[in-house]
C-alpha cells in the first residue's frame, strides 16, 4: 500500500516553502504525484465596494496575491525537478473552505499548514483545517508551524482508543508505517475510566498492523482524570522522541462551526510534530 497522489496547500506564509519541501520530499518517498494547491485568503470584493476609496486597495492586494502566486509556482516546479518528482500546480481562485475540498478528494494524502496567529498570511478561511479534515473525505498531515519540519514517519506513535475514527486513521496511515523503523501504539486510561466491554484492545489492532510487516510496541498509559488527553500524546511523543502522530479526528459542525473533541483541539493548537489526522 502507498500514497499515489499527494496535495500540499500553498499559501503566502512564511512556513509555505518548508511545507513544500517536506510534501516534496514524502512524494518522493512513495513515488507519488504532487499537486501543489494554492489558496489564500481572498478579502470580499462586496466589502469594498460599498466603502469610498478602497477599490485601489482591493486591486492592489489582487496584484500582490497573483505576483506571490507566480513566484511560489516556479519555485514548486524548481523543487519538482531537483527531486524528480512528477506533479501539477493549481492556483485556486475563491474561498478556501469551498475551493479546497474538492481537490483535495482527489488525493491520497493532504499536507496542510498549521495555523500560525503569529503571521497573518498564514489565515486562509474561518476554520480552515477543521473544515478540510471534516469535509475532505482523506487523511490530513498537518505540519506545525514552529520548528524545522524533518520528514516524519521514523518513529510513529499511534493513539489508540478503539473508536471508528482512530481505526480509520490506523488504515489510512498504513503507508507511513511500513516505512517506520518503529512504531508505537499509546492507549491512555484516566484513572475514572469505565472502558465499555466491547473497547478493542491495543494488542488486537496492533495484530492487525503486524500483518502488514509493521512491528507495534503496545503501551498503556494512565493519567489522572484533570489531564487532557492531547497533552498526555504530546508528552508521550517527546519521551519517546517520535516524529510523527497518528490519531482520529474528533468533531462535528455546528451551523457553521466546528466543534472539536477536546484531543484533537489540542494537537491543532499545541502539535509540536506532524499529525496525522483522519476522520
């Protein structure tokens, strides 16, 4: 099993070159197409045209986005190229959180920024990852936005709860894990935990993986019950110096909000390697 097609979100941040670089590197890694997709946030034409003197502006902002747009795509095909990896460049014009779905169904594997409330180019759409992982239909890597991203999958935690979400990311993730040198399995208990009867152990899913030539170390893990489970991963990831997590994604929408599970809202605000989210 392995990624075929691969899709990298491009924006105009500061982190979108190193993002592309490590899409690059894992479509080398699996042999797969790259598409590179560019989407910024697109400010609403209607916002200035009812106010006076700000046409300019509107026209100005389009002309930086374009010029930032060519620069990005000659650099994507550049690193192409050097890699010898095969793809196409996509520039995607409207709202990111309608323009991006539908690409990103085409694909294996989705490499999305985190968000950054540092740098403001960094916003593209209200919700933007959420949405994705929701709406998508396909895993999601999202690459921190702190650090030097190395190319993840050395060391893979897995965290385990036995649920629909947790299996399907597992499933998806399976490229990456055979790849692995080592790959880990968590299971955190908090000490009020009443797991139902029909909770898959660790050790049967890991069972499972093996089949695939993937040797698991099972662990359990137990905390107290004020400890969130996101920062138990997190902590967990650092101890054992993993480079990669591998989780379901909890949430469901609101109207027009995303509600997340508490994990996954965690790994989203505080991820300090690259998450494998599916839902």
């Amino acid at each position: 099993m392995s990624y075929k097609s691969i899709l990298v979100h491009l924006d105009t941040s500061a982190r979108a070159h190193p993002r592309l670089e490590l899409a690059v590197q894992l479509a080398y890694r699996f042999q797969a197409r790259l598409t590179g997709l560019f989407s910024t946030y697109v400010p609403p034409r209607q916002a200035f045209v009812v106010m006076a003197g700000t046409a300019g502006y509107y026209a100005g902002h389009e002309r930086q986005r374009h010029e930032k747009a060519a620069a990005l795509e000659r650099l994507f095909h550049a690193e192409l190229l050097r890699a010898k990896v095969g793809g196409q460049w996509v520039a995607a014009d409207g709202y990111a959180n309608d323009v991006v779905p539908p690409y990103a169904r085409l694909s294996d594997l989705i490499v999305l920024g985190q968000s950054n409330p540092d740098d403001p180019e960094s916003f593209v759409a209200e919700q933007f990852v959420e949405h994705v992982v929701l709406s998508a239909g396909r895993p999601v890597l999202l690459v921190p936005s702190i650090g030097t991203p190395r190319p993840p999958g050395k060391h893979v935690l897995i965290a385990w709860d036995g649920s629909r979400e947790a299996t399907r990311a597992i499933h998806d993730a399976l490229p990456f894990l055979e790849h692995a040198v080592k790959v880990t399995l968590l299971t955190v208990h908090a000490a009020g935990d009443h797991p139902s009867a029909d909770r898959i152990p660790g050790a049967d899913i890991a069972l499972m993986i093996a089949r695939h030539g993937v040797t698991v170390d099972v662990r359990e893990l137990n905390v107290a019950n004020d400890t969130p489970v996101g920062d138990a991963l997190l902590s967990q990831a650092s101890e054992l110096d993993c480079d990669m997590i591998v989780m379901g994604a909890y949430a469901h929408s609101r109207l027009h909000e995303v509600i997340l599970g508490g994990a996954t809202r965690t790994m989203l605000q505080s991820m300090t390697v690259p998450v494998l989210l599916s839902h």
